[in-house]
C-alpha cells in the first residue's frame, strides 16, 4: 500500500510538473508543428549515453523571447521606417558599447563590442522587415536573431573570458531585405546592403562571422548551410554537443543562401549562416511569436555563447 501511495503521489507531481511546463511553451515533447521535432529540448539536460551533465545557463531564453515580442510589437519594420528607427534607438542601448555605423540610403547599422584581442569575431543578425510583404513583422525572420545576439552580448560581457580571446563585435544590420520595386533576381545587387557596408568599412578587421537569421522557429534544425565554411561549421557543431543542444544541428549540408554572411565570405573571410531555410512562415504576415519555440532558441543561444566565449 505505501508503494502504492508513492507511485501515486509522484504521478501527480510529474503530472503537475508538466503543466507547468507546457503553460510556458517549455514542455520538452511539445511542438506546434505536431509530432516530437523539439524532443532534442531533453538533451539540453543529459550528457552522453543519457547520463547527467550540468546544463549551461548563460544565455536568457526568456528574456531573449520577450524582446522578440517587443520588436514585433513595433509591427512592420522595413529599413528607413519610421518603426525601425525607433527599434534601432531601444537596440543601441541594449548592446554593450552600442553605437550606429551609416549605411548607404540613410540607413544604420547597430554594433556593440565585447574587448578582446583583434581582427574581431562578428556576430551578427538583420533587424529589418520585409518591405514587399504586407503585415510581416518578422518574428523569426529579423526578431528572432536579433534578440539572440543581445542575449548573447549580454552573456559573453558578464562571462569569465580567458587570456588572449577575440573581441566580439555584435552587428545589427539594416537593410537585409530589398526594399520595394525590387526584383527577385536583383535580390544580391539590392539587398544586404547593411552587411556590404560593414565590410567595406572594416576591411581585415573580421577573423570570422556567425549570422543568426531563422533560429527560433518549432521544429528548429540547423543543417550547414551550403556556403558556409565547413571548419567553422564543425566549431559550431562542437560547441553544440558540449552544451546538449547536438540535435538541432544535424549532419549534412542544406540550401546556399544569399545572405548577411555573403559579403564576408566573399571578402575571403570565414563565415557560417545559422538559419533554417525550411521555416515554412519565411517572407509571410504568419511569421508571428506563436510560431516559435523558446527551447530552440535557448539551444541556439547557449550554443553560440559556448562558441565565442573562449574563442582565440
């Protein structure tokens, strides 16, 4: 009968534990998408063969999310916008010796920087809309990086850094998107002008890049992305599995992006996009909070802290 008992009272605490949980969109099992794609959510607690392993907790997946809200609350954000402006005036503030670098067409650029020995890793996002989408507030798709390179500021600035590692430079870009009356095809001529711009005015200061773009969505998984640099890919790919978050970034190789990453890559310095081409609400008004997993994007933050903390 106390067996009994015992099984019975610890069934109402997992029970109770687990409604907690899903209350908070942090259930381990539960995926908006159907199935169990954000399964890999338990193996943020266990190390190898299942064992215990401490889980890192340097990057805020909460607080990261809430500034997810908080630009989507701005609405629509297309460079030069009033709305952008505003958003890139709160994002100043939120970076660690954040300041504004001009970008062609009145637009600006938002950096912040954590010291360390240079050329500087970049680690970087677009805050932007689409111009050409009514209604996208881009939630994943500008938002969602965004918000996971301030929370990872945060993190690397409050971090025990060793000796002789690299500064960090944190890169907001303006102008991603392509403004309106471009045409697909124009899309490398007309776009990413943020990005070009940052190149061509730090020219040699860049050791490496990591872009943040589609990195919250549920179901997240993060293949290498066709053009990025492979060995800076298997950096990526390690930092994961120390800090349990293997499963998002599986083998294989995806789809070539033209992206914020493409002007370093073809400055000849290495970089890597993080960004799940197969987000099914990309360049959409349904890019919106409720089709996102904080548990994904906890594993990309952690992942990405763990990268750069002791980079050399």
């Amino acid at each position: 009968m106390r067996l009994l008992i015992v099984v019975l009272v610890a069934q109402l605490v997992l029970g109770a534990t687990l409604i907690v949980l899903a209350a908070n969109d942090f259930a381990p099992f539960a995926d908006g998408d159907g199935g169990d794609r954000d399964r890999t959510a338990t193996a943020m607690t266990a190390g190898p063969a299942g064992s215990a392993a401490a889980r890192p907790e340097r990057f805020d997946a909460r607080r990261a999310f809430a500034l997810i809200r908080e630009q989507v609350g701005y609405g629509p954000r297309p460079a030069g916008s009033a709305a952008s402006r505003r958003l890139s005036a709160r994002l100043r503030r939120l970076l660690p010796q954040g300041r504004f670098e001009p970008v062609p067409g009145g637009l600006r650029n938002v950096v912040g920087r954590v010291p360390g020995r240079r050329p500087a890793i970049v680690l970087g996002a677009h805050y932007d809309t689409e111009a050409t989408v009514p209604g996208h507030v881009g939630a994943n798709d500008g938002a969602a990086g965004t918000a996971a390179v301030i929370e990872a500021a945060r993190a690397l600035r409050a971090a025990r850094r060793p000796r002789g590692v690299r500064e960090i430079r944190f890169v907001l870009f303006d102008g991603e998107e392509e403004p309106p009356g471009s045409r697909p095809e124009d899309f490398e001529r007309d776009a990413l002008r943020g990005s070009r711009a940052y190149v061509r005015a730090h020219p040699g200061q860049t050791r490496e890049m990591v872009l943040l773009d589609y990195v919250a969505n549920r179901g997240l998984r993060l293949p290498r992305e066709g053009s990025s640099t492979p060995y800076l890919w298997s950096a990526v790919r390690a930092a994961a599995r120390r800090v349990g978050a293997a499963a998002y970034f599986p083998p294989g190789t995806g789809a070539t992006v033209l992206d914020d990453h493409t002007p370093f890559l073809r400055a000849g310095v290495p970089a890597v996009d993080l960004i799940d081409f197969d987000y099914r609400f990309a360049d959409s008004s349904r890019d919106t909070p409720d089709k996102l997993s904080p548990a994904a994007l906890d594993a990309v933050g952690e992942t990405v802290v763990e990268l750069l903390r002791a980079r050399r």
